[in-house]
C-alpha cells in the first residue's frame, strides 16, 4: 500500500524479515543522498527502527515497490577453542553474555568451593563468580577485557 501524503512524500508498508514497517519517503533537496546510475536507478540510504538500510529504486519500477537490503550482518568474533579437560575437571562458564574484567587466581593457584575466581561485568554491573569446587586452576583461556557469550569456558579447576 503507498499513500501520497500532502507535503509530497509517500509512505510505504514494507515486510522485513517477516515484519511489517510503516516507511516514509520525503523528497530531499540533498542531491548528495540519491546516487542515479547510468540505467536511471537510484539508491537510497535510510534507517528504519535504527537499523541502516540500502533503497534501491529500479528504473521503470513502480515507486510503491521499493527493495530493502540490509547492510551485511557484522561476523561475530572469533572465539578461543574449548578447553580440552580431563576426568574430574570442573569448567566454570559464563553464566550470562560480558567482559571479563579480572582474573583474581592464576594458573596453578589452589582455589577453595566459594572463593571469587573472576570478576564479570555485565549491564554495567561487576558479578563475582566463585569457584564452584575445591580444586586446582589449571587453565584460563581467555583475558580481562575479553567480551564473552553465555557459555564461554572462563576457568577449568582440576582436582586438588
């Protein structure tokens, strides 16, 4: 459906991803925002809900049709291997998505059940997690200032 509003724009309902936005088009006086190619199309950049987008109008094609492509989705970081462990090993994860802002054991340091092993900052928030056994620290992966998944190994604790 397009509507010509009266101060000359239109407005468009568009499906994105299976959702449905109300999109409104106001000519521009800012020639520098409209690229037309040799064919007479002419490309857009717009945002919608915050989220960029590429507007494509195709020459001869009507102006209530036009096509939405999403700029390409950032790849997400590359993330440390899983820590391979042996029997009696306890791995502690993240228990919610962070930074990890410090470490406050080092590898080989006897840890005890309930003693703060790192620091995790999340919403603005610094969560202490505790060493869920006794034991041994045997390996930590990652470094403060690491951004972390819900999931993520931070520490494996061998057996004392």
């Amino acid at each position: 459906m397009t509507t010509e509003n009266n101060d000359g724009s239109r407005t468009f309902n568009v499906v994105v991803d299976g959702i449905t936005l109300k999109v409104t088009v106001t000519p521009s006086e800012d020639a520098a925002n409209i690229q037309t190619s040799l064919s007479g199309d002419k490309s857009f950049q717009i945002e919608v809900d915050g989220r960029g987008f590429r507007v494509e109008v195709e020459s001869g094609a009507s102006p209530s049709a036009p096509t939405l492509t999403a700029p390409p989705a950032p790849q997400p970081a590359a993330r440390p291997a899983t820590p391979v462990t042996a029997d009696g090993e306890t791995v502690l994860t993240a228990p919610i998505p962070g930074s990890i802002v410090r470490y406050t054991v080092a590898e080989a340091q006897p840890v005890k059940a309930g003693e703060t092993v790192v620091v995790l900052e999340a919403m603005k928030m610094e969560n202490t997690l505790p060493s869920p056994v006794d034991g041994v620290i045997k390996q930590i992966p990652l470094q403060a200032g690491a951004k972390v998944a819900r999931g993520d190994v931070l520490l494996v604790i061998g057996p004392a």
